[in-house]
C-alpha cells in the first residue's frame, strides 16, 4: 500500500529517533494522531515495531545520511576508518574494540549476526541468509534482522562523523566494509601466508617465526559461544586450520633439529586430540630421531588402542608408516 505524504513525513522524523511528542509539535497535531500515524506505516510496510520503522528509513533513504539518531545532523562528505580505532577478534570469544575501548557487541543473537558479516567481508549478505546462519529451526520474523543490524552500527559507528559505517546495505542485503578495520582472521592470514613464502624460500627459521605468531593469534575456541550452523562452521573450520598450521610449524621445528620444543608441544597436542593421525605420527617420528624409540613405540600402542576402541578402524597409512619407520630403524 502507498503511504500518504503525512506517513513520509512521520516516518522520515520516527527515522532520526523523534518521540511522539517531539514528532506532534513539530507537525501540529496530537500525539494520538502521531501514533495512528506511526501504526498504519508499520502495517503499509510490514514492520513489526518502530526500531524496524527507524532501520527502514535509514536502509531506504528516507533518512538522508548526514543524520543520526537522537542527535543533530553532522556534515556530509568523505569519512575515513581509522584502522587503530576500530579492531575485532573472532579467534576465541567474538569481542570489539573502538579506540582501544571494549565494545558491548550485545546478545549473543546480535554478536552471531555479526560474526556472519564480519567473516565474509565485502560480501553482501542477504536478510534471509543472515535469518539461516543464526537460526537453526524456527527463524523469526524478516524485520529481525534490520533491527539487529540497526544496533550493531550504533554501537560501532560512533556519531562524531569520522568514521564511515561498518556494515552497508542496499538492495541484495548487508556487507560488512572490511577497508581500514584489524581483524584477528585477517592477521592469520596475512601471517600464514608469510610463512609460507619463507618455507618456499627455504627460510625455515622466519617461517617458524610466522607460523608461531599466527598460532598464538588464538585466544580460546573461535566464536566461542555463538548460536547458529555459520557459527559453527567457522568454529570447526578454523579449528581444522589452527591445527594445520600448528603442525607445520611444527614439522619445520624437526626440520630444524628443534626437538625438545617440539615433543614439548606435540604430546599435549596429542592427549587434546587422540585421535589426529597426523599429530600422532609427527610425534612418533620426533621421539625416534630423539633416540627416544620406545616412547615412540608407545605413543604408537596408545593411539592404535583408541582407534580401535573408541572408534572401531585400524591406523591409517601414515600412522603405520611412522611405526614401521621406528622398527626399521
């Protein structure tokens, strides 16, 4: 349905944060007519409550930009993202920074949302996609996701007019604007991908070196705590890469005749995963070139036996290889 020239306007002041009462005098009318008013364009455009009404406005240009809410308009023109001032970690519980303050990111259904955007950065995201990677089953109403989007900028977007907003929207849905903003999964790559040029160019020593900062960029289990199938995608594939690089590292450290530091490592790498073939036989393969052979023929024993027990296969290929290469010597 068409909104009346009056709906604009109401609908045009519910969008810069005006009150019923602001909203009225400033039109003349009284406040019960504000809010038939504000009742019929929530009907006309499908929304289910005024934060849904404000997030429209904003989204569809109802609002013109140089607005905020609650607040007197700031001057127009080109912003900037100051990459120290903004800065967020999603490898470990999902937290924010805003000139080196922590930021309130909100619920975790709100911090999902997010972590949704930010790990697919310059990406628009439709609404209903961000409705299935929060929601399991049951998703809720579509008006859901603009509203969260409308609290995740007013927490991130302060209103001082230097800094551009961090989530942008048109048509298709929403895109997280990666330019300018740390991001810890985009320090790990950057640092993986160093690494990896400095084992290409046989610097084995500056590649351990990256490879352990990387790791160390780890605080705790990814998106730790947050709802939903994207979230728990990223947790298990970035926990696969966490391991990866781990043992590269690693295996560059046996490389370098680092042994101790590595057997250091590799057996509680080994207990927290019992059944990574992979850490097992890079273990086994360490404590032999140690002299250490019987230990090595044990963590053979110990893996095979849980393999076995707990998950009804034989050793792979690299495992048995690892163990006859101790037995041969």
């Amino acid at each position: 349905m068409t909104m009346t020239d009056r709906e604009h306007t109401v609908l045009r002041n519910v969008g810069r944060g005006h009150n019923d009462g602001e909203i009225a005098a400033s039109l003349h009318v009284s406040e019960d007519t504000v809010r038939r008013h504000v009742g019929r364009i929530l009907d006309k455009l499908g929304l289910r409550d005024r934060a849904a009404a404000i997030v429209y406005a904003f989204d569809n240009g109802v609002v013109e930009p140089s607005w905020t809410v609650g607040s007197a308009p700031i001057p127009a023109g080109p912003r900037t993202v100051d990459r120290a001032r903004l800065r967020f970690a999603a490898l470990g519980p999902l937290r924010a920074w805003s000139d080196g303050r922590p930021v309130d990111l909100g619920p975790v259904r709100q911090q999902a949302v997010l972590a949704a955007l930010l790990l697919r950065p310059d990406v628009t995201v439709a609404r209903q996609d961000l409705l299935s990677d929060v929601w399991d089953f049951e998703q809720p109403s579509s008006a859901v996701a603009p509203v969260y989007i409308y609290r995740l900028r007013q927490r991130l977007t302060p209103h001082d007019g230097q800094r551009e907003a961090v989530i942008a929207s048109d048509s298709a849905g929403y895109r997280f604007v990666s330019r300018g903003i740390g991001c810890d999964v985009a320090e790990w790559d950057e640092l993986v991908g160093r690494a990896t040029q400095a084992e290409q160019d046989e610097d084995l020593p500056r590649a351990v070196d990256a490879y352990s900062l990387a790791v160390a960029l780890f605080t705790g289990e990814p998106l730790a705590g947050l709802p939903g199938p994207f979230a728990a995608g990223q947790r298990l594939r970035l926990a696969e890469r966490r391991m990866a690089v781990t043992l590269a590292k690693l295996r560059l450290q046996v490389r370098l005749g680092d042994h101790a530091d590595a057997i250091g490592e590799l057996f509680p790498l080994t207990q927290s995963h019992p059944y990574h073939e992979s850490a097992a036989a890079l273990l086994i393969h360490t404590l032999h070139a140690s002299g250490r052979q019987a230990d090595a023929l044990a963590v053979y024993r110990r893996t095979r036996q849980r393999l076995i027990n707990d998950l009804g296969v034989e050793p792979g290929t690299l495992l048995c290889r690892a163990h006859w290469s101790v037995l041969r010597g």
